[in-house]
C-alpha cells in the first residue's frame, strides 16, 4: 500500500477502512476511509454508521481522511508523488 510506503502507521479499527498517523499527527491518529473513485458522491458511498461518525466529528471540529487515489495518499502524507 502507497501509505505504508511513505511512513504512514496505519491501524484497522472501524467504522472507517483505518486510522493513520504520519509526521503530520504523530500524536493524532486520523480516521481514513478508502473509497473507489467511481462512487464519489454517489447516495450510498457511505454506511449509515460512517455517517454518523462523520457528523459527530464534524461538529466536534475534528477532521478525517478519504482517499480515493494515490494522489489523495501523496496530498495527506505531503510529499510529492512520483
């Protein structure tokens, strides 16, 4: 996986695909949901407990993670992609 490459930690632990941490929040593990780019914005590219989830972080200030190609990976990790 291109995250593991680039020194992204990731742990499996839902409602999302996984956490992550990076150099960006070593401290703070950021949820990550993995997406195939062909359902973006379709009505059920999200399970109902991934939305309440999103809501709940949403209001609480927090912020999350999609990524739906390699270039998402790069952009998060913040290094230029090759």
């Amino acid at each position: 996986m291109v995250a593991r490459a680039l020194g992204v930690q990731l742990i499996d632990e839902g409602p999302f695909d996984y956490w992550a941490s990076h150099s960006w929040a070593w401290e703070n593990w950021l949820p990550v949901e993995i997406k195939n780019p062909s359902v973006e914005g379709h009505k059920h590219e999200y399970t109902e407990k991934q939305r309440r989830f999103m809501d709940a972080w949403r209001e609480s200030g927090r912020r999350w993670l999609v990524w739906r190609t390699r270039e998402d990976v790069f952009r998060d990790a913040k290094v230029e992609s090759t």
